[in-house]
C-alpha cells in the first residue's frame, strides 16, 4: 500500500483518467478524484492528502477561490497544491505561496514523467 496520496482537483474525465493511471502505475501514488471544486474541497477536508493537483478553471468554483477555502481551513491549510493549467498563470508568486502553491503543471503534459515532475515540485518546495 502506497503512503503517498494525491488529490486531484479537475473536471475532465479524461485527463482525471490519464493522470490517475499515470500517478498509480509510474510511482504507486493512491490517487483520489473529485470532478468539481466542492467535491474537492470536502475531499481535501475529510482525507488530508499529502498534496491536492489542482485545476484552475473548474465550473463551479474556480481554482482560486478553492486555494483561498483550503487556506481559511485548519486542516487543510498547510496541504501541499501544484497548479495544473492550460492556461498561463498570472498571479505573482506571493499570493502563490501564500496559498501553499508548491508548483504548476501545464497542460497537455507528458504522462510518462508527470509524477517524477510531481515529486521534483515535493523535492524543491
């Protein structure tokens, strides 16, 4: 049984399933899904993973709002968060951190070497 746990924040099935395969058969991740942002949050809220991967545009709350609600809660506070994007962020690196935004993942992204890139981000940060 792994002892690393991911949380993957994003509400495209298809890469949810890339990413998941990836994380599970690459470096023996236990990989939990949530679709939308609320279903993230109480995910984050109840399993206490050891880093979320966090899509930033989500239909119902959007990435940033999710960083800010992971950061008003206790116990979700200190939860490590990669960025994983299509688009270029533009939020100063401050603000980031301050949200205990380790890293960013752009997409499309290689799934050959996406949990060695992960564990580089945990390395580094």
């Amino acid at each position: 049984m792994s002892d690393k746990n991911i949380l993957v924040i994003e509400d495209d099935e298809g890469i949810q399933a890339v990413t998941k395969f990836s994380l599970e058969m690459e470096d023996d991740w236990k990989v939990t899904s949530a679709l939308c942002g609320k279903e993230g949050l109480i995910k984050a809220k109840s399993l206490h993973p050891d880093v979320i991967l966090l899509d930033l545009v989500m239909p119902d709350i959007n990435g940033i709002d999710i960083l800010k609600e992971l950061q008003s809660n206790q116990p979700t506070k200190k939860i490590p968060i990669i960025l994983f994007t299509a688009k270029a962020v533009t939020i100063n690196i401050p603000e980031l951190q301050d949200n205990n935004v380790i890293g960013i993942i752009t997409k499309p992204f290689d799934c050959l070497t996406l949990s060695a890139k992960i564990v580089n981000i945990l390395k580094n940060s």
